[in-house]
C-alpha cells in the first residue's frame, strides 16, 4: 500500500514481508529518507547511494517516505550523517520519547496512520524545512547542471555543494544521476522502451542508462523489473 500523506510531499506505505523471497527486494536511491516502524521498532532509512537489499525475518513494515531534502529539518540531523544507514530512531531523539511513540504506534489500530501522525506532530513542532530542497530538486531534476543551478539559487558551486550534503546526503551530482535515474524507472514500468526511456530520461544513450542502472540497482534493468 502506498498513498500520498497529509505531510506535503510525503508518501505514506506498508508492506507485509512474509516470505524470505520478499524480503530480498531491493530498495533503490531515490533522494529520500524514510521514518520507519516494524514490530514495536521505529528506525530511520538514511539517503541511499546504492540500492538497498532488506534482510532479517518476515514482518509488517510501515514508513513515512519523506520529500527529498526535507527530512533533516525534521529529525534534526544533516542527511549525510546517515548516508547509506538504516538506525534507531532513539539514536538521534531522546529514548524516552522514542519508546512512548513506539508504544503508541503499536497500540494503534492502523500503524500506518498512527506513524503519519508522529510525522505530522513533528513537522507541527519544527520549523520548516524553507523552499530551497524543492527548488534544488526541480532544477537538477530538470537536467540543469549544478553550475546553472548554484548561480540560479544565489549560491556558490561550494555552497550548493554543502546544502545538497546537509539535505540529500550526497551532492547535486549524486543527486542528478538518482532523480535522472527515477525518472528512466518510471518510464520503463509504464512499458516504455528502454532506447526511448534512455532519451527521454536524459541519458546519452541506452548503454548509458544500462551502466547507471547497474551501478545503482547491482543488477540489469530488466531483472530489476522483474522484481519490482
């Protein structure tokens, strides 16, 4: 199940693993950070760079997958802090706090919505994240680079640099390559040719797309697919 949450941007989802076969789907970079609970735990997903491969017994699974960039206001910690790195949310708030929240997420009738709250409340209690993320994602995910970028946003190509760190996890070359990444995936699961998600996702060519692919997902496109 996935939805849009009433935190702007956020994607509310659930997931029942009950089988190993399940379990092993991979999880791939997309610019984001999740809030997670499973089985009386709440963790936290960090920005990946590379895809991410769930292991462990089958359980039942909910997250808030939050907007690129607007997490650490939230969680109050930079983004490439956690880079690559799934952790106990207590690691970063206090464990008092963290296990009443566990606690009520638990006694919930639907977890889901019982951690979409905790995310609301926070976001409540937390000043904003400001507009520059959003504006950082449109512009490289539009293809421009991050020289045109910086000087589009009032920012040296350093600043840009540590802004994207801070909030991404990684900088706005990494972050190119992931969004122009999302975009080819979305194609090719609406059928769309791979020569032709190639060009239309931005890349020079379909071995282009194929190698990006590869580095990310540690597999070939159609194999990534087929398990998705």
């Amino acid at each position: 199940m996935e939805r849009a949450s009433r935190l702007p941007g956020a994607v509310v989802w659930s997931r029942a693993v009950s089988t190993p076969a399940e379990a092993v789907r991979p999880v791939l970079p997309d610019g984001c950070m999740d809030l997670l609970w499973t089985e009386g735990r709440l963790l936290v997903a960090g920005p990946d760079t590379r895809a991410y491969v769930p292991g462990g017994a089958p359980a039942d699974w909910a997250g808030v997958r939050f907007f690129p960039g607007t997490a650490p206001a939230l969680l109050g910690v930079p983004a490439d802090e956690l880079r690559d790195l799934r952790v106990d949310l207590a690691d970063l708030w206090p464990a008092a706090e963290v296990r009443r929240l566990a606690a009520r997420i638990d006694a919930a009738a639907d977890p889901v919505t019982a951690l979409e709250e905790v995310a609301l409340d926070r976001a409540a209690a937390t000043e904003p994240p400001g507009p520059l993320p959003r504006e950082i994602v449109a512009a490289l995910g539009a293809g421009r680079p991050a020289a045109v970028t910086a000087v589009r946003l009032g920012l040296s190509t350093r600043q840009l640099h540590r802004r994207c760190l801070a909030a991404f996890g990684y900088g706005p070359r990494t972050l190119t390559r992931i969004l122009r990444l999302q975009r080819a995936l979305a194609l090719a699961r609406d059928g769309v040719p791979f020569a032709e998600v190639a060009t239309r996702s931005g890349f020079a060519d379909q071995p282009h797309l194929a190698r990006d692919v590869k580095e990310f997902a540690g597999m070939p496109l159609g194999e990534l697919l087929a398990r998705s």
